[in-house]
C-alpha cells in the first residue's frame, strides 16, 4: 500500500492496478475488495483480477496496458517468463529483506524466527528463478528487540515507498545498475503453514518467544489448555529457572502466565482464548485459573 500510494503521487503514471480476486474476509467471511484495489479505484486507477497470469487472455490484456514497467509487491502468484518480458523495461520487485537472504514467501516471519538482527527492503529486477534477479537497490533496517511480524511488516512497507521511487528515478534516467546477488548467505523463507503456529513447549523461552513475535498478526502462535485453542500473541521471557517440565504454568500474576519452557521460563502478557476476543493475562486471569496447568494438552 505506500507503494502505491507513492506510485501515485510521483510523477510516474501507473496505468493499471493488478491485485487478486476478491476473497472472504474477516470473521463474517464477507468477500472484500484488498486494500490494494480500494486504494487504486479511489484513485480512479483500472483494476485488474486475474486468477492467473498463465491465461493468454490475462497476458493479451496485460500486453495491451503498453506499461514500460511492473512493479510487483507481495502480489502472490508466480509471474511466467511472457509476462516478465512484456514490459519495455521488464518487472522489479519489492522484496522484504536483504537478499539474498531470506528469498522466498515469508522473508519477515523467518527472520525474526531465527533471530536477525537486521531485515531491510531490496528493490530487484525480477528474473524465472524465485527471487534471484540482480539487485538494484538495498535498504537495511534494524529488527527492534521486540519486534513484531505486523510492525516489522509495517516498517519495511514504510522503507520501501521512498525506495521504489529511488530506483525508478536511476532507471528512467539511465542510471540503474543492477548487480548480481551474492553466492554466499542464500536462505529461504518457506510460506508459513499454520500448523507452524502450535508452540513446542520443549523448544527455549527465547525460541518460542520469537515464534511468536513473528506470528502477530498471523497466523498467531497457539497452545492448548484443557484441550482448547489458547492463542499466545505476546510474551517476554524473564530471567528464571525453573525444574518443572516444559509447559507447566508455575505462577499467575497480574504481571502475566509463567510457563516453563525446554529452556527457561516465558511469562505470556497477552492471550486469547477460543471464541473469545484477545486480552490482557491480567484481564484474563480474573475469569480463569491457570496455576499448576499444563499448557499444550
């Protein structure tokens, strides 16, 4: 969305938005236009829905737009080789990390998992292989200690804005110089399955603890307590040991759940239980008991 919206106010003419089809949404499972789409259409920008790029009719319609330029941001479907190529100047990419690290569908949520110190916006000439283009341009942003999925999302889509514009200044003015990606540091950031949000109690309290910071907003890191979903959506791991096994909650307070972990103890601050709405522990210790549980069960 700042793309766009920068796009938009540039003096670059976008002539037409492609975002995917509309889908159910929200609690209600209404079918909503994306915030892409709203932006676009109250821009007055034509908008285009393809439910794949591979049709020749999607191509032919894509063909006759006559852009010299795609600009693609977590738009979600594979682009074939005939629709790289339609472009005069080819398709760039806003990618969120610092290739080639993190190549791949989750760049933000694998990142804090494995406890980066730095994420960053790379602005790539887009290529056939999985993020592999030459680079064009590279910002890195430092990960916050309490980083979330949703604010390092949101921090890197803020980064990427003034970016794209840069790299769009250096290729309209023949400036552009794209370099190959580095041999060395490639990773890839596999697509989140949600099952990856069910917490391993045996794992340490720093582990679970980025688990689910990288899982906020989605799919939201989740354990079970008296055989019910139990969402976790913020914790902190605090300077204790404890002999219990892991998943035991040791004490409650209404500084938050003390639970053992595979390695030191998680204090959760903010959970969720099901049906209910996200809260406080405090909030939610004042309708539940939770000491000498066992969390995951």
């Amino acid at each position: 969305m700042p793309a766009l919206e920068a796009l938009l106010r540039s003096t670059h003419r976008v002539v037409a938005v492609y975002t995917q089809p509309d889908r159910p949404a929200g609690r209600g499972q209404q079918v909503a236009a994306s915030a892409v789409k709203q932006c676009a259409m109250r821009h007055g920008v034509p908008v285009e829905q393809p439910a794949t790029l591979k049709d020749p009719d999607a191509l032919a319609r894509l063909q006759r737009w006559s852009a010299d330029l795609m600009v693609v941001a977590a738009y979600g479907l594979l682009l074939p080789q005939s629709v790289l190529q339609t472009p005069r100047l080819g398709c760039i990419n806003i990618h969120a990390s610092l290739l080639p690290r993190w190549r791949g569908a989750a760049p933000i949520q694998r990142a804090i998992c494995a406890g980066d110190a730095q994420s960053g916006i790379t602005i790539m000439q887009m290529e056939a292989g999985l993020d592999t283009g030459p680079i064009l341009l590279a910002r890195p942003l430092a990960i916050a200690a309490r980083e979330t999925g949703a604010t390092l999302h949101d921090r890197l889509a803020a980064l990427g804005a003034p970016a794209l514009l840069e790299a769009l200044d250096e290729i309209v003015l023949g400036k552009a110089s794209p370099q190959p990606q580095p041999v060395a540091g490639v990773t890839y950031a596999a697509k989140i399955r949600k099952e990856e949000a069910t917490i391993d109690w045996s794992c340490t309290a720093v582990e679970i603890d980025r688990q689910i910071r990288a899982f906020n907003a989605w799919p939201i890191a989740q354990t079970l307590w008296n055989g019910q979903q139990l969402r976790v959506w913020e914790a902190v791991p605090i300077d204790s040991a404890a002999a219990a096994a892991p998943g035991k909650v040791l004490t409650t307070s209404a500084a938050g759940i003390d639970v053992t972990t595979g390695a030191g103890v998680l204090r959760l601050t903010r959970v969720q239980a099901a049906g209910r709405k996200a809260m406080s522990a405090a909030e939610f210790l004042k309708a539940h008991r939770l000491d000498g549980a066992v969390l995951g069960s």
